[in-house]
C-alpha cells in the first residue's frame, strides 16, 4: 500500500472542545492530520493492534481506514519539524500578520543599489536589529556585514561552497568539504548532491590530513545532533576556509557568551523563531568578493529569495525584537521558547535517569550576554546513547520511535537523535514510549 493512501492522527489523551466526529471517543480528540513515510507505513501495518475492533465498527466512522489508534501512532522524531513554537505564534497571530496586495512583488529586484539586490531592506533591517539586540554576532558599523539571503541556509550553504572553493581549472582535485563527526546529517548529500567539480565531502575533519590540499570546514555551533559548542579542528588556515553554522545560537538553546565574529557565518528563521516552512536563511559574509560569488549562486539556481517570504520573515523578526524589549506588552519569545525546553529537558532528564537503557550529554552553566544571568544549553534534539552495542535507532523503531541513526553523523549505531521540538502532544508521546522501553512509570 502507498504512503499516499494512509494517514495518521496524532490523538490528544485529554478532551477537546472541537472532536472530529468520526474519531472513535475512545481516543480522545483528534489534533492533527498527515501523511505517513514509507518508513512509517511500514511500522504502521507490522502492528497486530492496528486491527481494532472497536474502531472498526464505530458506526460514527466514516471511513475506519483513516483512524488510526493511539498504540499505533509513530513518533517521527528525526527531522526536527519545529511546531513547539506554535503555541507562541499562535497569540501572535494579529501582531505578526503580514498582508500583500496583489500589485506588490512583481519585480525580480528589490534593491538595485545593494550588493544583494533580490533583499528586501526591511528584511536587512530587522536581521541586524535582532542580531544587535540578542548580542550573537558582532554587526557594529565599523565591522561590516555583506547579508546574503537564501532559500533556507541549505541553499547558502551550497553557495558558500561554490564561493570558497577553487575553480575546477585550478586543479585536478575539488576542495574537500570536512566537518568534525557527529556532524548534521545533511552536509554529505548537499555537499555531494549535484556532484560538483568544484568540492566534494571529505567526512571527518578530525580524519582530515592532506596536507598539500584546500579545504572548507564546517563549523556547527551549538552543534546538530548533540548540541556541543565547537571550534575548528583543521588548523591550517592558510589553506583552508572555514563556514560557520549557527543555526542555534540563540538564547532559547544556549547561552550567548559572547558576540560571534567570524568571516562567514549562516543562520536560519527555521531555528531562530521556528518558521520553518518559509524557508528564509542569510549569511553574514565579511569578503565583498565571496559575498558576490554566494548571491550569483542564488541568483542562477533561482534568480533571488521569494520577496513574499522575506517580507514574511521581516514581520516575524520584527515581532521577536519587540518581544525583547523591556517595556514590551508582550511576552518575550526566547524566554517563551525557552521555558518550553527547558521543561521538557527536565522531564526527559528525569526519566532516564530511573535506568540504566541511555544515556545523555549534560552541558555547561555559562553567563548569558542576552538574559544577563548563568543558563546551560538545552538542545533542539536529543543525542542519546544506548548502553553496549545496541542500534538505538532500531530500538526506538520497534517502539514506535523513528530517530536518527548515529551512523548519519559519522559516528556509531549506539547513538540516535530524537526531536524535542514537536508539539506537546508528540513530545508526551515521546516520554511514554521511552518509559515503556525503560520499563519505567511516568507517574511515579
């Protein structure tokens, strides 16, 4: 069967005042609707409990295919789709409300004055306002910025590539792209996706020891999958160039400790305010001349930014930056988001220290330039280890589970990394299927 042809509802275990009325009343109230991978699908029919009777013959069913029980639902935890910030956005709605009449966004340019001439200068604007107000990057007058918009960072980071990286008729061999394991699962495919002359994955930078080659080196800052704070490992920086990631470094998952200052760093609306279907990245890019090679890389795989998108993005930020404020009127957003995870760490913290299955990385306390207090890292993901040589992905899998394998982050199947960024309902959902693996009791 298809995974076109299945969906699945991700059921409340408490009442709604809004049931769907072809839900069986035994599972609560219906929240949300998709489809399901063909990974999930699988899982889904090897289930004995997915043949309920009792649904089944629910006469309010309209089609009992489409009900899914709770003891069936799959947790897919791998992709990091970040619907925690719903709850936010939602009390946000008039206040981060956008509204584009038709003549609008007709042209291709934005800007024919600025270096990046697809940007919008509203956009621009409130980047280095929410920069400046949070205090991660140093974006001060007399050291200046190049902002280069993308299509997500996926898209900037393949342009940083093609920005860094020799010519092919400099050599016979493209740089190598490297990147200190567990790295973010994504880089070997963008890297390689279009099988470029120009650069090529090169794994582990801590593997890395070609002396006599270029390089780029990806730096994850707090790093995906584990959440670690990370500095260079290839320390030849007359050959190399380095492209710094910091997708998560912002106070809702780790402290500031001090403003970033590097040549080229990118970040992302997806992880900053959890947009991420907008799919609005930038770069800060110090070197006029890479910063053009990057918007001509935008410019010719797709002729700009979606202008909708980013004046979308430029309310969104807007509303974060007054959130900031100490005479806001409304609640701030990174001290929200924040509350959220911290909780949630708390809790999935609690439960695995009941037994001895996992294990987890505990972070530093360090002052917070934005809170002007102490406060730890407290991840978008989980990075768990099962005890011995166990496939924790695997495991997670026959619970209903699907984590990211640790071996797509260059490092053993004893690792796995879970989302802790879904909604209430999935992340509760979460904690019960681990206590059963656990075989521990959430209520005591």
């Amino acid at each position: 069967m298809g995974a076109a042809w299945i969906a699945i509802v991700t059921a409340r275990l408490s009442q709604h005042d809004d049931p769907v009325p072809w839900l069986s009343p035994k599972l609560g109230q219906a929240r949300t609707m998709r489809w399901l991978t063909p990974e999930e699908v699988d899982l889904t029919l090897a289930d004995p409990k997915v043949a309920d009777p009792e649904v089944v013959e629910d006469p309010g069913v309209a089609d009992p295919s489409m009900v899914c029980p709770v003891a069936c639902i799959v947790i897919s935890g791998p992709g990091g789709d970040p619907t925690m910030f719903e709850a936010y956005w939602k009390k946000m709605s008039e206040r981060s409300a956008v509204t584009l009449a038709g003549s609008q966004s007709l042209s291709y340019n934005s800007d024919t004055k600025n270096l990046s001439w697809y940007l919008e200068p509203k956009l621009e604007q409130e980047i280095r306002r929410l920069h400046a107000i949070v205090s991660n990057v140093a974006v001060e007058e007399d050291d200046h910025y190049y902002i280069v918009v993308g299509t997500g960072s996926s898209q900037l980071i393949q342009a940083a590539f093609y920005a860094l990286s020799q010519p092919p008729d400099a050599g016979d061999r493209p740089t190598t792209v490297v990147c200190a394991a567990p790295y973010y699962s994504a880089y070997p495919e963008i890297t390689d996706l279009v099988r470029s002359r120009c650069f090529k994955w090169g794994g582990d930078a801590r593997s890395f020891e070609r002396d006599d080659e270029p390089f780029i080196e990806l730096v994850t800052t707090p790093n995906n999958p584990d959440g670690a704070i990370r500095e260079p490992v290839v320390n030849r920086p007359h050959q190399g160039k380095v492209v710094y990631d910091l997708a998560y470094y912002w106070p809702h998952f780790t402290p500031i400790t001090s403003p970033a200052n590097h040549d080229l760093m990118l970040f992302t609306i997806s992880k900053c305010t959890g947009h991420a279907g907008s799919r609005i990245g930038w770069a800060l890019v110090r070197d006029k001349e890479v910063a053009k090679k990057m918007i001509k890389f935008v410019d010719v795989s797709t002729i700009g930014v979606s202008k909708d998108s980013q004046l979308r993005a430029a309310k969104i930020l807007e509303t974060v930056s007054d959130s900031c404020s100490t005479a806001a009127d409304i609640e701030n957003f990174f001290v929200f988001s924040r509350n959220i995870l911290k909780e949630r760490w708390n809790r999935l913290r609690e439960l695995v220290k009941v037994a001895d299955l996992f294990t987890l990385l505990k972070y530093p306390i360090q002052y917070c330039r934005f809170a002007k207090d102490m406060a730890d890292t407290i991840p978008a993901f989980g990075w768990i280890e099962s005890k011995g040589e166990e496939d924790c992905a695997e495991l997670l899998k026959k619970h209903k589970i699907l984590g990211r394998c640790g071996t797509k982050f260059g490092v053993g199947k004893q690792f796995a990394r879970i989302s802790l960024v879904s909604k209430d309902e999935e992340f509760n959902l979460l904690l019960q299927r681990l206590s059963i693996i656990q075989g521990t009791d959430l209520n005591h």
